[in-house]
C-alpha cells in the first residue's frame, strides 16, 4: 500500500502556462491600466473644461454655436443646391432663413414687452401689495419667531448692503460681447455650411482604411440627422405649444397674448427650466394685473396643464423611442452647460448631448459601472477576439 506522500501529485510535473497565455495576461494588465489612465483623463477633462470654454466663451460660445446651426442649415442647404442653385447662393440663402426666423421670433416677443414696459411700475406695486397681504395673513408666524428669539437671546443681525452696478451698466459692459459673439457666430455659421461638400469629403476620403472611412460618414450622418431633426421636431411641437398659448391668452383676456405665445414657444426649449420661468412669469403677470391673487393665477394654472401634457403625452409621442433621453443627463447637461455659458449654454445642452450620445453609440459606450468590478471598459474586449483567432 502507498503511503499517503506518494499519492499526492508533483508540484513540479504540473504542466507550466504556456507563452501565449503569460502574453495575454500582460496584456490584459496592461490594457486595464490603459483604461484607468484614460478613465482618469476623462474626469479630469470633464472637470478642467468648464474653466477654460468660460474664460475662452468669445472663441468657444460662436464655434459650437456655429457647429450646431450647420447642422441645422445642412439639409436646406443641400436642398437648395440640388434644386441647382450654386452652393455658396444656397449656403447663403439658409443663412437668410435662419436670420428670419429668428427675427420674427423676437420681434413678436419683444415689440409687445416694449409696449408693456410703462406699465411694469404699476405692475410691482401690485405684486408687492399681494405679497403684503399674504403677509399679513401670516404675521402669527413673525411672532412666534420674535418669541422664540427672545427666548433664546437672539439678537437682530446688522444687514450691511454691497453697492452693485444698475442694470443699465450691466447691459452696456455686456452689449460689446454680445455683439461681437453674434457676428462671429454668424460668420462661422455661414463659412462652415458653405464649405460643408468639402469637409465631408475629407473626413470621409482622407482615411487610410475603407472600415474607418465608412466609419467615419456613418457617425456623421447619425450625429447630422439625429440634431437636425430633433431640433426641427422640437421647433414644430414648441411653435403649437406658442400658437395654443397666443389663443388661450387672448381668450382669457391677457394683455399682449403673442408676446406671451412667442415666449412660451421659446422658453419650452429649454428643459425643465424654461417652463418652469413660465409659470413663474405668467404667475407674477396675473397677480400684478388681475383683480384677485385667485384670478391672476388661472393663466399660469392653464398653461402648468397645457405643458404637463405636450410634455408627457404628445413630445414622448412625437419622437419616439428615438430620442428618448435620460432625464438625469438632460438636467446634467443642462446644469453643466449653464454654468459655462449661461442662457446660450441651456439653449445648446440638449443638441450637444444629442452629438455626444450618436457618437457614443457608434465609437463604443464605456462600461464604467462594469470597469469598477473588473470587467472590461469597452464591450468589444480585443483580448478576446486575439484568443479567439
């Protein structure tokens, strides 16, 4: 009978890894440490970039401004050229399109705020009784607060007040950048739609394998269409949404019912944000002009409900399953771009998030969640398909 020492298998008879197998687990470390640099690289440009697109908004603010109208103008432009118009006529003919629509948009909106403007005093002098009165109604609150310091010893703060520049200043230390980032937006629009045949072609043809040229038109197709369209579809259900308001205040009797109707067709591009400062002006509107706070709140009532089902019945309708977003990253982007670039930031944060998300979707989504427990960044694991072959 065998001992119980002889039973037990060699260590050293065991078979060794074979080359091939070392190889791919050095590789697998090292493309894991890879991933974690570039995981890193991300965060930390995704941290570093609003400091410099704030400080550089002069350059940066008319070039994606510009970027994001050539996807818009594009199609018309394309359109026009295949009518057989010559291709700086029909970039030029988009442009003057474009600049129409946007005047008429502002014209319609600020025409009649202008004509309003002589009766604002009156209108906050109103607010501010309503305000009292509902103060007044819960001075038992103050009260109870003046007790409950009393009790405790509080004493009262000294407010100090910081002088600030007047509104008139602001506007004019602002006017010279303004204008300056329109006329660059502008040209740049006009410079890039014009030479749209010819960029196209470089980005498709200069690549060095047919993979990455078909790659690269079909990324840009998806990132062309899936904006442009958006921003069309947006554009029609925003301009019912302007024309149901414009009849609802005219009904009810509002003052300067198509200022309010372009307003709300503005505003409603905007997510979230922009109906929401609706509400909030409707409200102050109503309880500055109507006879009772109960009456001055119906047209913001009304229009709460008019935007409670464009945006969860007919906008989900509309566009479909094909951009449906995240509401997490539409707040994300929004708050990220507002914070670099302000009001042009929360108009350009969902088309940008758009292009990101086509481009995602065809260069590959990380899987970050899945990289944190040892899985791989990409789907496509090219480790993988080596010990596949």
């Amino acid at each position: 009978m065998a001992s119980q020492a002889d039973q037990q298998p060699d260590p050293a008879a065991s078979p060794a890894p074979s080359p091939r197998r070392r190889t791919m687990g050095f590789a697998a470390q090292e493309l894991r440490l890879i991933s974690a640099l570039v995981v890193i690289l991300a965060i930390g440009l995704f941290l570093a970039l609003p400091f410099v697109l704030s400080i550089g908004a002069v350059v940066f603010l008319p070039l994606v401004s510009a970027m994001v109208l050539t996807i818009l103008l594009s199609p018309l432009a394309d359109k026009l050229a295949g009518w057989g118009l010559p291709n700086t006529l029909a970039s030029l003919l988009s442009m003057v399109v474009m600049v129409l629509v946007i005047l008429l948009a502002l014209t319609a909106v600020l025409s009649p705020a202008i004509a309003l403007y002589d009766e604002l005093p009156q209108m906050i002098a109103t607010v501010g009784e309503r305000f009292s009165e509902l103060r007044g109604n819960l001075s038992w609150l103050a009260r109870i607060n003046d007790q409950i310091a009393g009790i405790t010893g509080g004493t009262s703060a000294r407010e100090v007040v910081l002088a600030s520049p007047s509104l008139l200043e602001k506007v004019a230390v602002a006017t010279p950048t303004v204008v300056l980032e329109l006329l660059l937006t502008i040209m740049m629009t006009f410079f890039m739609v014009e030479s749209r045949v010819r960029l196209r072609r470089r980005l498709v043809l200069q690549r060095q394998q047919l993979d990455a040229s078909l790659k690269a038109a079909r990324v840009m197709r998806a990132v062309q269409d899936r904006v442009a369209a958006y921003i069309l579809t947006v554009g029609v259900i925003n301009l019912g949404v302007g024309v149901i308001v414009t009849l609802g205040a005219w009904a009810m009797g509002v003052t300067a019912p198509l200022m309010w109707g372009g307003l709300a067709a503005l505003l409603n591009f905007i997510p979230y944000i922009g109906p929401m400062a609706m509400v909030a002006l409707l409200a102050l509107f109503g309880l500055g002009t109507a006879e009772s706070p109960l009456v001055g709140l119906i047209p913001a009532a009304a229009y709460l409900g008019l935007h409670t089902i464009e945006s969860n019945v007919v906008t989900p309708a509309v566009l479909g399953a094909r951009f449906t977003m995240n509401p997490v990253m539409i707040l994300l982007a929004l708050s990220y771009f507002s914070w670099i670039w302000g009001v042009a930031g929360a108009l350009l944060s969902v088309p940008l998030l758009l292009a990101l998300t086509a481009l995602v979707d065809h260069l590959g989504k990380p899987n970050l969640i899945g990289f944190l427990f040892g899985e791989p960044l990409f789907a496509n694991n090219l480790l993988e398909l080596a010990e596949g072959d």
